[in-house]
C-alpha cells in the first residue's frame, strides 16, 4: 500500500509540473514564468521612453524590485529610452527566498521619431551689407524641411531661405512648417548685418631680432625699416589711410621663433614731416598706440603664435585730418625687444640663433561714412619710466608720483586722455607680481583710481607652450590670479580712456601716482604713455 501511495504521488507532481510547462515560440520548452512582465505600448516612436511592470503569480507588485534586460543589456530603471529605431526584447528577473526567478519575454517595436518641432539655423549669423543670408531648418528628428518651410524677416514673409539685406542692422527671422494639420514654428534668431570690412596689412611677419646684440643686417620686407633688432617700421600708404573709418581696429600677431619669455611689446605711431624718409632724428612725435605681452613660447609647439586686438578708432581721425595728414607722414612701428640666449639653450633648433619673433599687424576698418571734424593731438608722455628711485622717474625720490606738463594749442571739446600702464620688476618682491593702487589726476582732479590685473589668465594658458613659473603644471584659480597678477603673458595691456569734455587752449598737467610701489633693490618701472586727443573748436 506505501508503495502504491509513493507511484501515485510521484505520478501527480509530474502532471502538476508539466502543467507549469509551456512552448516558446521557437518550439522548446520553458518553465512558466512565476513573474509576469508587461510594457504600457507595444510600439513607440524614436525619442520616447517604454514603461516596464511586473507582477507575481500572487498578483504582488514588484515593479520597483525587479532587474530589467533589454536585449540582454541591464538597465538601470523600469523605463527605457531607445537610441534607435527597431525591434527590442525584454525580460525581467526577480530574487524570492534565494531563487531568482524569470519573466516572459515582451517585444516591441521602436518606429521612426515623430515630427514634432522645427529650429532655424543661418549659414552665418553677422554678415556685411551685400551678402546674403542663407538659412536651414531642421526637425526634432531630424527631417530637413528647409525647402518646404515659409520664412519671416522682421514679421515680413520672404520668398526662398536667402535673404540678402539692403541696410545695415539687426534683423530676427523665424520659419513655419505645415505638418500632419499642426503649424510648427521655429524660435526667433537674430541676425546682425555690419559694413563691409577692409584690411590693411602693414607688417607681414617681420623677423625681430636679439636686442643686446648688434643690429642685423638681414634683408627686410620692401617699404619696412629696420630701426633697431627689437623695432621695424612702414609708412601709412594714402590709400590705406583712405580706406579707414572710424570704426577702425588694429590686430598684432606675434609668432615664436627663439626667445621663449614674456617680453613686452608696442605699437608707435611716429609723426614725420610729409615727404620726408624716415630717421629717429626727423620724428617729430613718437606715441604708443598699443601694447602687448608675448607669451611663453616654444616654436616646437603648437599654437605657434599668438593675437592681439586693438580698437583705435579714434586713430582714423587723425590718419584722415587733413591739417595733420598733409603736414605729417604716419610711420608705423612694430616693437618687440627679445632675447635670445635662453632659447639657444632650451629650445630645440635654436642653438647660434638670435632671431626672436614674428610680428604681423593690420588695420581692418569697416566703410561706414562719417562727419568729420578737425582734430589735435597733444601727446603727453612715450613709454616714460615712472618709478620712486630715478629723478627723470618721480617728482620726489621715494615716492612714485610724476607730473607732466604740457600745452595744449588749441580749445577742445569731445577731448579725451588715452593712457597705457603696466608694472614690471621680476626680480624678488618686483612691482610685476604686487597689485598696486593707481591714481591718476588732471589738472590735479581726479580721474581715476584703479589696480591693474584683476582677471584670470586661464584664457591665455594655450600660448605659452614654454614651462613657465607663472603658469605652473595646474591651472588656478580666478582668484589666486587676481591675488597678484599685472598683467598676463599672451594678453593686451589696456588702452584706458577718460573723458575731459571741453579742454582750454593753454598750460594743463598730467600727473600719476602709485603711493605703495616698492621698487625693491631699485628695480622695475612703469612704462606710461599718455596722449590727449580731442575736437578743434
């Protein structure tokens, strides 16, 4: 009887778990699954994301405890977004008193993404007047429907995705697409439509060369000077001068070639009487319009060199006075005083050679017209070293304050004071690597009163390709740039302008003071140059 009870129970637990059995689609057996996984859509379109449920046999939510395959890939989550259109699988697991147990596999299907918003693109967003607009417009999904689109100017419709503009100014275009009985609509994009642009090259990588040694001999481009190894100058052409508005900008660029430190760098603008060739002896005037920082360069390493930009409107006035321009040629100069014998040793290709730097300047103006009105120059102070050991350098020994005084030879309106500082001294404790208060009066009113510095100098790491202290292997903080820095290898040095309104023709003065400079072991200085320019009443 035991026996005949252990053949029948046998006999019903097979029964049961071939019951538990069920065919896949490929024909072969599986176990039921004990958990049941379901998706809230069968199909969806590319972009949107799929929901995953399961459920237990005892109808026990554990949605939020099971893993997730889709083909056989883990997700993180219940829901999953499709990077791509398709067919998909799923399948769920589910750990339950140490067993871990399987879900059905679901398929769904991934389908093209739907339609259901449009952007505008512009070839270029800033054209100059005479050229054209062109525009695309793209989907979400990324159907082009740049032929099929209707596009707006300012609120007008227009016939193609071309626009070419007759005036100069900013403009906002939109485009509209009629899709599936829905009008789609892009966002606003601005355009800006400026003059047209012209640019004068002055210098074309003149090579300069070591400034202790004996001027070179080498040959220079035609029309350039060589004045010393570390200066070269050119004469303004008519029409170059002719061709400058007042909007007008000057561009440096300096390339490396066997001097890898900072060195300082300008541009002068020598005043000749007209006609004449150039020598130092014959220049009238000799301002600085410009000045610079070389970074720390290795010619081996890319980026090879390094730009500068300057706004000089005010210049074109001048270069188009006609008082000024017929009593003066305009001699431009390029400086930049290098030194070579640290590179001979550290740089590559090097060894014996004493050439130092590229430079590369242009004036690019745009045509814009304007009304011109006569104009003075007073210039005031060239590069002169202001320090508080010096007599030619302060007014009063220990004290860093010196005043210039000057006439002005005519009554000025619309007069402004242009003015170039920077502090040097890289010995220990130099004035370079201290921030220090600058004051600045004329005719014993203030002006101004500021530090310079005060940015990050993270912009220009890039340039200097040569290992440096400043920089260092890390980059730093903006404020532990500010804590210190100048000035930074690679950057301008600023043009600061002040406004003076009407200036009388007579006796003025110009003075600055720097009451906590240091100057230690009567080292350093600070180079200032300063000109007045103004209206002629």
């Amino acid at each position: 009887m035991k026996q005949y009870s252990k053949l029948l129970l046998a006999s019903l637990l097979a029964v049961f778990f071939i019951t538990l059995s069920c065919s896949d689609d490929d024909g072969t057996k599986s176990e039921s699954p004990a958990i049941t996984l379901s998706t809230n859509a069968e199909s969806i379109p590319l972009g949107e994301s799929i929901t995953f449920e399961v459920m237990t046999h005892e109808n026990q939510n554990v949605t939020g405890n099971a893993t997730y395959l889709v083909n056989n890939t883990i997700l993180q989550s219940n829901v999953f977004t499709p990077e791509a259109e398709g067919q998909y699988t799923a399948r769920a697991t589910f750990a339950l008193n140490g067993s871990n147990l399987t879900s059905n596999t679901v398929t769904f299907a991934v389908t093209e993404m739907l339609l259901t918003s449009i952007e505008i693109s512009a070839a270029s967003e800033i054209i100059e007047i005479g050229d054209t607009f062109s525009f695309i417009v793209t989907g979400n999904n990324g159907l082009d429907v740049t032929s099929e689109a209707t596009y707006y100017i300012n609120g007008e419709e227009i016939s193609f995705n071309e626009y070419t503009p007759e005036e100069i100014g900013t403009y906002e275009v939109k485009a509209t697409y009629m899709h599936e009985g829905a009008l789609l609509e892009t966002d606003l994009l601005t355009l800006e439509v400026t003059y047209q642009s012209t640019e004068v090259t002055v210098f074309d990588e003149v090579v300069f060369y070591d400034g202790y040694q004996g001027t070179v001999s080498e040959p220079v481009p035609a029309g350039v000077i060589r004045k010393s190894n570390a200066s070269n100058v050119t004469k303004l052409s008519a029409e170059a001068i002719e061709s400058f508005s007042d909007e007008l900008s000057m561009q440096v660029t300096i390339g490396a070639l066997c001097d890898n430190y900072d060195r300082i760098g300008g541009v002068y603008l020598n005043l000749v009487p007209s006609g004449s060739e150039f020598s130092t002896d014959i220049v009238e005037e000799r301002i600085e319009i410009g000045r610079f920082i070389t970074p720390f360069m290795n010619k081996n390493y890319q980026p090879t060199e390094v730009p500068y930009e300057f706004e000089v409107g005010n210049l074109a006035l001048l270069f188009n006075d006609p008082v000024i321009s017929s009593t003066y040629d305009f001699w431009i100069e390029l400086y930049v005083f290098g030194v070579s014998s640290a590179a001979q040793k550290e740089v590559s290709g090097c060894a014996g050679r004493i050439d130092t730097f590229l430079g590369t300047l242009k004036f690019i103006s745009s045509d814009k017209t304007y009304e011109h009105v006569a104009q003075h120059l007073e210039p005031i102070a060239s590069s002169a070293r202001v320090n508080n050991y010096n007599s030619n350098g302060t007014d009063v020994i220990g004290e860093t304050t010196k005043t210039f005084t000057f006439d002005v030879e005519a009554n000025l309106s619309n007069a402004k004071i242009h003015l170039i500082t920077s502090n040097h001294g890289a010995n220990s404790g130099g004035e370079e690597y201290v921030r220090r208060e600058h004051f600045i009066y004329f005719d014993n009113t203030q002006l101004d009163m500021y530090k310079p510095g005060g940015k990050s100098c993270e912009p220009y790491r890039e340039y200097n390709t040569q290992g440096n202290g400043i920089y260092g292997s890390s980059p730093r903080t903006e404020a532990q740039w500010i804590s210190w820095n100048n000035w930074c290898p690679g950057d301008v040095i600023p043009i600061r302008s002040y406004e003076l309104g009407e200036v009388s023709q007579g006796t003025h003065s110009f003075k600055i003071e720097v009451p906590d400079a240091e100057f230690v072991d009567g080292k350093g200085y600070i180079p200032v140059s300063v000109y007045i320019q103004g209206d002629i009443n």
